[in-house]
C-alpha cells in the first residue's frame, strides 16, 4: 500500500525482519522430524541438495577452502570470492592479517591497496581442486564482468555451482565502457548450475529466472558490513523483498513448471532473521557476520563488505564481530550465547515445529504479522542491561 510522502509522490511501505512476526500454527511438530533441506537445480533435471538451507557469503572475512570444507561437512553451502584474497594470493594469510590489525582510520585504504593486486587464474583452478579434495561441493563466485572467463577455469577445475553477483543485477544492463554479461547465453553455454543476485524486486526476479539461472539472490545493502544503502541510498528491507521476489519465483513456477529457488541474502545475524526468511518466502538464506564470527573464518573475528575494495566509490566497512565459537557451535550448537547468534539450525527446526511446517515449502506459508514491538515488549530488563534480544 502506497502514501503520499509530497505533491504528486507515492512511496511504498516496506518492512524489515525487526518490524514482523510469525504466528503459531494450530498444530506443532517434533523439530527433530521437519525437513530442512533445500535443492538447487540442475540442467539435467536432477538437483543438488544440501540438508540444511544455509550459504555463506563470498566474502574474505566469511570463507576460504578451510571454512567451505567445514561447512559443507556440515550439510550447508560456503562460497569463494573469486576476485578476492584467495585468488590474488598464493598464502592470503598476510594480506588477511594487515587488514584484521590496521587502525581503523586507515583499513578501508589499506584493504584497496590489498586488492589491486592482480587475480592470478592458476589459483582460480587450484581454490576449486582444493575445495573438491575436501569432499564437498564447489561454489565461487564472481561479478559479471569477468563470469565468462573464470566460469570457464573453474568448470575445468571441476566446480559444482557459479555464482554471479554485483550489488544489483538485472537482465537489461547497458553500458558502452565495457561488454555486458549475456545472462542468457551464460547459462546456456555453461554446465554448472548459476546463480545470480542480488535482487529485490518482482520483475527483475522473473527477468532473471527466464534467462535460465539456478537460484536468485535477494539482498541490497542489508549485510552488516554493506554500507549501500547510506551511500547509494539503494535498497529495499528484506521481509518486502523477499516477499515480492518469492512471488515472482511463483508465478514464474506456474508458467514454466521450473521451480527456480529464491535465497535471501543479508541481514540476518539471529536465528529469529533466519526464520523470518524463509518464512516469507525464501528458499534459502546466504549469511556473512553470524559465520564471521566462527573459530574457522579466515577474518579471525573481523568482516567486511564485498565492495569495501572499490576504488573510487567503497560501500563496505570492516566491523568487528568478535570469535564466538565454532562453526559447528554456530549452526547446531550448543549456545553459549544468549542472543540466537549461535544453533541457527535449531532455531529453524524449532520455529518450523511450534508453527506445523514439516518442510521449508510448508513453512513459506506461515501466517505473518505486523508487529514493531515484538523485540522490545515486555523486554525492558534486557534493554537496560543489554542481554539477550537487547544485545549488540
């Protein structure tokens, strides 16, 4: 529903995870027998399927081979910047280690400089042969400008998914500096499963799922370390967006009979975030600060943006998210934190039992409600003493 924000001007009202709620169901359902696993699709009809519906985001804070083996033994997805530390650097731990200990004054130069070193192809191939000597599934990512060239080394290497992303894609990019991304021919000539973001909207989604594409991601700006939205002022809060794009996913679904998974991507450091996710809509969701904080990532408690190295124009910052635990703590637990930043998984199986969902489908029907104060009502303890849902 629109309002009047001036003279002859609508807006929209939007809403984030903090301003809804999800509504019990009429019955409940041991969380030890919901099914959370979520597939991907392949070209040939047949799926990658993960048993839990978690990525990690491609970020060099989040993951390098270590983290992804580590997440992949633990039924969930971790996914390789390809244009970051680990392919412009035989060891990165150097280059990750001046960026976790500059002053904070000086880390978002010293993180550019970082990055201009040149991405050595050899390593493209050598990240993905690593991650497949692990015994899990191979995921990295790239933006659209150089998807052709490294999709093609890393499908040789033997890579299982490619990411696709730029803070915002759409089908209809023009540009007369440099050759745009075909998407659809993209798809077409590559063997692996693509996946493309980020997103936000309904026609954009739908434009993107009839070029082929494996999965989109929806997300502008809402990641801890993403400062887009207070540079570019772009962006649409997660509930709404992933809303609009899971109806795309669905109108999409009944014209074509391809159900294309939608992934939320962004925003969610709680298991509350989480589940207000997929509830909404998501198929999956791609996470980046709660993994930050594992004993496994590569940023030893420090995260930061993916477009933090831009040259001219960065929309990152680096954030200190502290080491909570590990990663297996993280996604199952147990929690020594009160807060739901740790046992993501539990949180989602519990949230799909108290509301009678038995499989991520049933739980995207889940009643929602309009409910501003569902952090702070009857929360003034935790609010003084900044524990539990009032900790930072």
């Amino acid at each position: 529903m629109a309002e009047w924000i001036g003279i002859n001007r609508k807006a929209r009202v939007t809403y984030g995870f903090d301003e809804i709620a999800l509504v019990p169901g009429d019955e409940t359902i041991n969380p030890n027998e919901v099914d959370t696993s979520f597939r991907i699709p392949r070209k040939n009809g047949d799926h990658i399927e993960l048993s839990i519906p978690i990525l990690a985001s491609a970020m060099d804070g989040v993951t390098d081979v270590r983290f992804c083996i580590e997440m992949g033994k633990h039924g969930g997805l971790g996914v390789i910047n390809l244009e970051g530390v680990q392919t412009r650097y035989e060891n990165p731990s150097d280059a990750l280690d001046q960026i976790v200990k500059a002053d904070p004054d000086q880390v978002t130069s010293l993180i550019q400089k970082i990055y201009t070193q040149p991405i050595q192809e050899d390593l493209i191939a050598k990240r993905v042969r690593e991650l497949k000597a692990g015994g899990v599934i191979a995921a990295v990512s790239s933006i659209p400008q150089k998807a052709e060239r490294f999709a093609a080394i890393a499908q040789e290497a033997g890579a299982d998914i490619f990411v696709v992303q730029s803070t915002v894609s759409t089908v209809r990019h023009i540009s007369s500096e440099y050759k745009s991304l075909d998407l659809e021919a993209f798809c077409r000539d590559v063997s692996m499963p693509v996946i493309i973001g980020n997103a936000v909207t309904h026609d954009v989604t739908l434009e993107l799922m009839e070029c082929g594409v494996a999965g989109v991601l929806i997300g502008v700006g809402p990641g801890a370390a993403c400062t887009s939205r207070g540079v570019l002022g772009l962006g649409v809060p997660q509930v709404t967006a992933t809303v609009d794009c899971a109806a795309a996913r669905d109108y999409y679904f009944k014209q074509s009979g391809r159900y294309i998974p939608i992934i939320t991507d962004g925003g969610m450091s709680k298991g509350g975030d989480v589940c207000k996710a997929l509830a909404c809509g998501s198929d999956a969701v791609m996470v980046g600060s709660a993994f930050a904080r594992a004993e496994e990532a590569p940023g030893k408690g420090f995260h930061w943006g993916m477009a933090t190295p831009h040259a001219n124009l960065p929309r990152g910052t680096r954030i200190r998210v502290g080491v909570s635990g590990t990663l297996k703590q993280i996604l199952f637990g147990p929690a020594t934190q009160d807060d739901g930043s740790q046992n993501l998984v539990g949180a989602i199986t519990t949230c799909m039992g108290n509301v009678g969902a038995s499989d991520i489908r049933e739980f995207q029907e889940t009643e929602i409600i309009i409910a501003p104060a569902i952090k702070t009502e009857g929360k003034l303890f935790q609010t003084v003493q900044g524990v539990g849902m009032a900790r930072r």
